[in-house]
C-alpha cells in the first residue's frame, strides 16, 4: 500500500500515506516507513517548503517495483468489479506491459523531480 501510493498516487508526505482509504494506524505506518528506507526501497528527507516533515520518495531499488505494483493493480482490476482502475487497465496492461511500465515510471520520476527541487 505505501509502495503503491508513493509510485502511483503521488503521496510523498506522512499526512498522505495516513489519508489512504485503507485506514492504516499510525504506528504501523511510521514502522513501515523506517523499514523501507532501512531497505534502501524509498528515501527520507526534508521537505523544502516545510523543513519540520519529511519526504518519502522511492529510490531506485523502490522504483523497480513498479512492475510488480502494476500487475498486481492489473489482476484486482480484472476481477474487482468495484476497483477504482480507468477503464480497459487490465487490458491494456496485457497489450503493453512494457510501455505502461515504461509510462508509470516517467510518470513517477516527472514527480520525483519536482519534489527534489
């Protein structure tokens, strides 16, 4: 869930992983985050308009999990009825893996850019 919203949903701070619809308790957020960045999955740092909280942005070893993120969103769209997937995604996955990969990643980076500056 964190890794998914941090790749696909553009959350990089505390008060927006906590606002997932998934309802996670505080604490097994903040264990959660301590590990990935102890893993080397996403990294933590200042945020530069406001040096009290903290940004979580995913390294490169997090990047690489897109793939895996995707597929798995790929599978719950194609069974889930009520997912929140765009229309077509697990189709579209299929006919394209690569290029939506490819997709998700610029996207990403495009974001990731912007919150370094």
């Amino acid at each position: 869930m964190v890794m998914r919203d941090i790749l696909l949903n553009g959350k990089s701070r505390y008060h927006e992983l906590m606002a997932a619809e998934e309802a996670i308790a505080t604490n097994i957020l903040s264990e959660r985050l301590q590990r990935l960045v102890a893993l080397d999955i996403i990294e933590r740092f200042r945020d530069p308009d406001d040096g009290r909280q903290y940004v979580y942005v995913a390294t490169a070893k997090g990047q690489a999990l897109m793939g895996a993120i995707l597929e798995l969103g790929a599978w719950g769209a194609q069974f889930d009825p009520d997912t929140d997937a765009p229309p077509g995604t697990p189709e579209a996955y299929r006919a394209d893996r690569a290029g939506v990969i490819a997709s998700a990643l610029e996207s990403y980076r495009d974001t990731l850019s912007e919150l370094k500056k």
